[in-house]
C-alpha cells in the first residue's frame, strides 16, 4: 500500500511545474492581444520577473510557439503553430527568415534585409543592420521602412522573378505614379532589359542613379551598394533579401564573388522553410 501511495505521489505534477504553465499561458493571451511587445511591456503587464520571463519566452520559443524578431527583439506568437492564424502571409515569410539571416551576417557580417511587396512599394520585414559590425552612414534597419520597386535591388529581384501577371500589375499602379522613382514603369523596353539581366546573373542591383530613402520622402543617401535575390519557390516569389555594404569598399561585382552564393543559399533556406508544415 505504501509503495502505490509512493507511486501516485511520484506522477502528481509538482506545484511549482503547475505555476510555471500559469506563467507561461499568462505570457501567450499577452501576446494575443499585444501581438508585437518587447520584453519589458511583457514584464508591466504580466508582473511577472524578467529573469523568469526570459525562461518562459526561451521555453516557449524552443516549443515553436514564439518568435522574437530579429530587427529589435520583440517577441510575438509564431505563425508556424495552430496558436495563431495570422492574416498577413508575410509575417511567416518574416518568421522564416530570422534565423537564417541572422546565421548569414554572422558568418558574412555584412547587414541584410527582408523586404515584401507593400502595394506601390516594398516594405522592410526584418533587418541585421542591428547584429552587423559594419556602420554604415545614413543607413537605418527599422521594420516598416518602404523602398521603391524599380530603383532598388529589391524591388527588381522581386519583378524578375514574380509571375508575369503579378508584375504587370505592380507596373500597373506604378505607371500611375508621380514619384520620379517610378519613371521607369512607363518604359518596360528598359525595365525588361534589367530585368533580364538580373535572371541571367543570378541578382538584381540598385539603379547606379539610385540614392536611398523612404520611399516618397526626400532622398537620404546610405553610402550603401547592394544586391538582392528573390525568394522564388518555383511558382511565386514570397520576398526579396539583399545584401547592403560601404559602396567604396566593393565593386557590385567583386562582392557578388564573395558572397552571391551565402546570399542564394540564405533564400533557399528560408524558402525550404516556408514550404514545410506548421508544427
């Protein structure tokens, strides 16, 4: 009799194990109502220790459920899980590639960018600028910075590789469009020609006139080149990551030497992801 009381007392869940999956349910309806929150916003509304919410957080992203951004580290609900069905398709392209940009400027430590279409324009998802070594002047990594289609490796990466009648409807909006960035919608001899280059090297390039910027705002210049590659699965292109460094450091073509191949493995990768399952 002893033995069996033994035995059940062993398989009753401890109280603190209870505790912590309060904590940690506590942690995940925050997160359902302030779907993008740092780590001290958790911390105000939870009251729960910072020491302790990291581990719960660390649990919690280790279990898929999850995910910090890589711009700012700010945490969020994965949308790999059946937690959250996210509306917006590019958080989970946004998802996906966290983890391999950040491995990528690890071992090229060079910055890079996510960026995904935003209508007239293309919206940053996620940046290493923050984890990169190299500062560059003028260059800013915010989430939700927007970028031009046609004068940005970016945006031309995107257009080469997309579906003809996802690209003649971008061209569409843009033909309409006073900003001097678009002029070139309104002549696609030119534009095709770009283009195709950019699928016969593998990358697109920024227009050598190019002076970055917020999109629609007076021109800021980042001392920056770049190169871009889709993210194209075979049928649809989910996004464009670049690479961005001093321009006087590199030629365009003496960087694509180096680190094209990091570039177009780092999409590969994030693409293999987008195409698995959620968990």
């Amino acid at each position: 009799m002893a033995e069996l009381d033994e035995r059940q007392e062993s398989a009753m869940p401890r109280v603190e194990t209870i505790r912590g999956l309060e904590r940690g349910l506590q942690v995940l309806r925050f997160l359902h109502s302030e779907p993008i929150s740092s780590l001290h916003e958790i911390h105000a509304a939870t009251a729960i220790s910072k020491p302790s919410l990291l581990r719960i957080l660390n649990t919690l992203e280790r279990a898929g459920m999850v995910a910090r951004r890589l711009a700012d580290g700010r945490y969020r609900l994965s949308v790999f899980t059946d937690v959250v069905r996210k509306q917006d398709r590019y958080d989970r392209v946004a998802e996906a590639a966290a983890p391999v940009l950040a491995r990528l400027c690890k071992k090229v430590k060079w910055p890079s960018d996510l960026f995904v279409p935003a209508g007239n324009c293309m919206e940053r998802r996620e940046t290493t600028v923050p984890h990169s070594p190299f500062v560059l002047p003028g260059l800013h990594g915010r989430v939700g910075g927007r970028v031009g289609w046609l004068m940005t490796g970016v945006g031309r990466a995107y257009l080469a590789w997309c579906p003809e009648k996802e690209r003649e409807d971008t061209l569409r909006i843009l033909r309409k469009s006073n900003n001097p960035e678009d002029w070139l919608a309104r002549d696609p001899k030119k534009l095709e020609r770009i283009l195709s280059e950019a699928r016969r090297r593998g990358y697109a390039t920024r227009d050598p006139s190019y002076v970055a910027g917020r999109y629609g705002e007076t021109p800021a210049d980042d001392g920056a080149a770049a190169i871009a590659v889709a993210l194209f699965d075979g049928r649809r292109v989910h996004g464009s990551i670049n690479f961005r460094w001093i321009r006087t450091a590199f030629t365009v073509d003496d960087f694509a030497a180096r680190h094209l191949a990091d570039l177009q493995a780092a999409a590969r990768e994030i693409v293999g992801s987008l195409q698995r399952p959620a968990r």
